[in-house]
C-alpha cells in the first residue's frame, strides 16, 4: 500500500516538473519533437532507478548522524551529513559515466538514441533534486527508495512528454511572435502545472491543496526536526490567515 | 594552431584594460540581451521554486554570483590541466564545494531562510548556468575574464529572480522584504480600505513560470532581434 501510494504521488502530485521545477532546463531544451523527448525520459528514468537507491545506501550507512556505528561504536557520534551534496553528485556523475559504457557495450541500438542525452543528465536538476528528495523526505527503506527513484523519472517523463506534444502541434497556431519559443513554452508549463495542482486531493480526498501549496514553499519537507517543522508550519499558517 | 594561439596572446595581452570595452560587454551583456534565463534558457529549475518571497530571491541570486564567480575563476586556472574525458566531474566537485560553503554559512546566520530555500541551495551544483557557463567560457579564457563572465551571467539570472519575486511577493502577500506595503489587511488599511485584496494565486509555483513566460514576451517584445522562429 504505502509503495502504490508513494508511486502515484511522486508522479502526480509531487511531479518532478510541475510541483518542483526540476529538471527545467532540459525540458525545456529537447522538448522541440516528441521523439528525443521520448529519448531523454527514457534516460531519465533510468538514472534515477540507479541513483536514488544508491544514494539512499550512501546515506544510510556513510552520511546520516550515526550511520557510521557500523564500523564501531566510537563513531555513532558523527554526522557527515555536510558532504552530502558531494557525495550525491560524485556517484551520480559516476553512475552516469558507468551506464553510459555500459549501454554502449550492450545495446548500440539504445546508445544510438540516448546519444548525447546520456552525457547531459548528470547534470539534469531532477537527477540530483530525486536524492536531496529522498534525504529530505526520510524514506525509510531501500525498496521505496527505489520506487521513489523510479515513479518520479515517470513524472519527468510524462511531463516532457506532454510539453513535446504540445510544442509539436503549437507550430500551427499564430502564438504573438515575441511569445514564440520559449515565452509560449514558458506559459503552457505554467498552466500544466495549476492542472497538475488539481491532483493534491488525490489521495487524501479531503482538500489539503490549498493550504499545503503556500506552506509548501517555506518548509519544502525539510523535517531534520519535527518540533521545528511543525512551528514553522504554525507560523506559516499564520501568515496565510494574516494575508487572507 | 597552438602557435597561432600563442602569438595572439602575447599580442593581445599588453593593450587589455582591466575595463576595456570588451571586458566590460562580458558583464553587461548576460544581463541584458543574452540573458541566462530568459535567451539562454539555462538556470531554470532553481530559479522558479523559491521566488514566493523577494528577500529569498536576493540571497539566492547572491548565492549564485559568489559560486559561479568563483568557479569560473577556479576552472578557468585549472583548464589546461583538467583531462577533457573527466571535466564534467572535475568541474562537479569544484560547485559542490562552493555550495557546500554557502550551504553552511545560509546555515549558520539565516537559518529561517536555509530552511525556505532547503534543496534549492543544494541544487546550484545542477544549475545548468553554472556547468554551462564553465564548459561555453571558463575552459577557453583566462581567470580575470572568467570572472567577470561568472559575475555578469550570475547578475543576470539574479535580476530574472528578483523581478519575479518582486511581483509575486508584492502581488501576492502585499509585503516587500517582510514590510507591509500596501497596508494591512486585516485593519484594512491602506490599500486593503478600498477594497483591494492579496492575490494568493500569486504564492502558488505555476505563477512563476507565467510570470517568466511575460518577462519574456516584454524583452522581446523591446529587442525584436531576439524573436524565434517557432
């Protein structure tokens, strides 16, 4: 149950693209024709199946406070959590190199149409922002770790997808010429993501979008602390009510 | 080739300016016309998620400019001794370090805001201004113009951000930097007496994206050179 409920809420209301901007930049860049956006999805999902769940392992057992007690109990005491930006992008950057040998090796076919894509995404923002994710929203065990990784690449992949469509048929309506290209772009995402929106009840059923979306930029999930978060949430809260 | 190259250098070393007209277009240029966000389309993802409030935009853009600053300086000295095969690595460790440190210092005085800004600090390794910039400039030039590229692109992406934190913190919650400028709405005054209410649509994400998608049809609606072709 909680791994259905993870997938479809890192697909739909936490999309990747719509929720958080990840990954803008090659959306918006290879989003022209639905093939290569096709392409650079199927990437995308890929090296988030391979990272995330690697990451979590990093994170477990070298970055958190007290992960290293293995070794011994002399160094439960350390907390390596500053290295963890470092860390995620080495392995990440790594990860990308090793499965590009890879897939070149084994399947030219599929090499040929990621292409330049696979290079690209170790810098893509999704990439890195699927294991921050993951560090900030305490997954608790490697197997959802890697369903975490897994259904938000097929956010990521939906989103491009539907944006490439879109851009495709765009061709023939008369946009405004300065919009044309990236403004229209721009705008059309925009929209898509206030649609996106409408999922928040999903699986709830009651309506938490409203409140949630405003408080959702001050705390972004970062639950280091719980008393901390839940005073920020009151004091977000506040605001809101104030400003209303 | 090299030699060509060498020559050119020894030539053109003695009459460069510290400011001369064309280090000068290094910085103001990214700003402007060839802007990051708005022509390159690079250093999106981070600058739409946190621009709900001005004074995040600020230290965000802040925060850009001391890493790509920097990092162009450090790149631009070490470019002739990285091996291309493993750059984008190389250049990798070289953000995260300069992330790390603006993470900890966000963190020991502004720890409110850290909070607010959370991933997307971490996410400034990812932007696509910072390796871009590294690949297209910093591996080709020399530290001092490196510099000044890093600081005017960085420049350049922080006044897209503060321009739309501008507009979505004002329109949205009526305060600028905190400060209640247009009146208190709940005394109902100021603005608010004449019925004027807070736009909370404005808070919400997608509004970022609307309100970049404007900026751009502004910009090229002014410089009509920039206007493409589908």
């Amino acid at each position: 149950m909680e791994h259905i409920e993870l997938f479809f809420k890192a697909i739909f209301i936490d999309n990747m693209v719509f929720a958080t901007f990840l990954g803008m930049c090659s959306y918006l860049a290879v989003s022209k024709k639905v093939a290569t956006a096709v392409g650079l999805g199927a990437a995308v999902i890929f090296v988030l199946a391979v990272t995330v769940p690697l990451n979590w392992l990093l994170d477990q057992y070298l970055l958190k406070e007290g992960a290293l007690v293995w070794l011994g109990a002399e160094y439960a005491a350390y907390d390596l959590s500053f290295l963890s930006f470092i860390m995620f992008i080495a392995t990440i950057a790594t990860m990308v190199q090793l499965v590009e040998i890879v897939v070149e090796k084994f399947s030219p076919a599929l090499y040929n149409s990621l292409g330049i894509f696979l290079p690209l995404i170790a810098v893509n923002c999704a990439i890195l922002g699927g294991s921050l994710f993951m560090q900030s929203r305490e997954i608790p065990n490697l197997g959802l770790a890697l369903n975490y990784g897994i259904s938000s690449g097929i956010g990521w992949f939906l989103a491009i997808l539907a944006i490439a469509a879109i851009r495709e048929k765009i061709r023939y309506s008369s946009v405004p010429p300065a919009l044309r290209g990236l403004g229209i772009t721009f705008i059309l995402t925009g929209l898509m993501a206030i649609g996106f929106m409408s999922f928040g009840g999903m699986l709830t059923g009651e309506d938490e979008g409203n409140k949630k979306e405003i408080v959702k930029q001050a705390i972004q999930l970062d639950d280091d602390e719980v008393d901390e978060d839940d005073e920020n949430k009151v004091v977000n809260e506040n605001t809101t009510a104030l400003n209303r | 080739m090299a030699e060509v190259a060498a020559k050119e250098k020894v030539v053109k070393a003695p009459k460069e300016a510290l400011f001369s007209k064309k280090n000068r277009k290094l910085i103001i240029d990214p700003i402007t016309d060839n802007n990051p966000i708005t022509i390159q389309v690079l250093g999106i993802c981070s600058a739409l998620a946190i621009t709900a409030q001005l004074q995040a935009s600020i230290v965000m853009a802040i925060s850009v400019i001391f890493v790509l600053g920097l990092g162009n300086v450090v790149i631009s000295l070490m470019r002739n001794i990285i091996p291309p095969k493993i750059r984008i690595i190389v250049q990798l460790i070289v953000v995260a370090t300069l992330v790390i440190i603006v993470d900890l210092v966000l963190k020991t005085f502004a720890y409110e805001l850290s909070k607010t800004l959370s991933v997307f600090v971490g996410l400034i390794i990812t932007n696509c201004i910072i390796m871009g910039r590294f690949e297209a400039f910093a591996l080709a030039n020399n530290p001092w113009k490196s510099f000044l590229d890093g600081i005017g692109n960085a420049a350049g992406y922080g006044i897209i951000l503060i321009i739309v934190g501008f507009f979505r913190e004002l329109l949205g919650s009526g305060t600028l930097l905190g400060l209640q400028v247009l009146g208190d709405p709940i005394e109902k005054t100021g603005l608010y007496a004449f019925g004027y209410e807070n736009n909370g649509f404005m808070l919400l994400s997608p509004m970022a994206l609307i309100v970049v998608g404007l900026i751009i049809w502004v910009q090229r609606s002014r410089n009509v050179a920039l206007i493409e072709e589908h």
